[in-house]
C-alpha cells in the first residue's frame, strides 16, 4: 500500500484510475489509505466505508481517470 501523503496522493477523496482491459477491477484510491483494487460491486460500500457522506457523483469528491463509472468487462468464471 503507498503512503497517502506520498506522490501517489490525488486530492481528491476518492480518485478511480484509468480503464484496464485486463482486469475486471480498477484501483481507486482512498485518501488517507492508499489504493486498492475494487470490483463494480465493491465500489460504492467500500467508499462509502471510507466516507460515509461523500456525493459519488460529485467530480469534485471522485475523480475518474477515464471512462466515469465503467468497469472492465468480466464474466464469471474468468480469472
């Protein structure tokens, strides 16, 4: 896990990482706890954990590097 206040920190509260296609998570990072490799499902509780009044779809609270709420493609499975 990267230290928070290291380079690695965004900002923002919550900040998704680009889209990998090889993946069916995307690393968000957590201010305050680093990154961490979320599914879709996972997503929303786990921030929510974290900040429990945060407004998801505030751009200013949570930032997507890329492609605003969607998820690599993933069947179940698949490793």
């Amino acid at each position: 896990m990267e230290n928070a206040t290291g380079p690695g920190e965004s900002g923002y509260p919550v900040f998704v990482e680009s889209f990998d296609t090889d993946s069916r998570y995307r690393r968000v990072r957590l201010r305050g706890l680093g990154c961490e490799p979320l599914e879709p499902e996972e997503f929303e509780p786990r921030v929510r954990q974290v900040f429990p009044d945060i407004d998801l779809d505030d751009p200013a609270q949570v930032h997507w590097e890329d492609r605003p709420g969607q998820w690599p493609p993933w069947h179940p499975g698949e490793a």
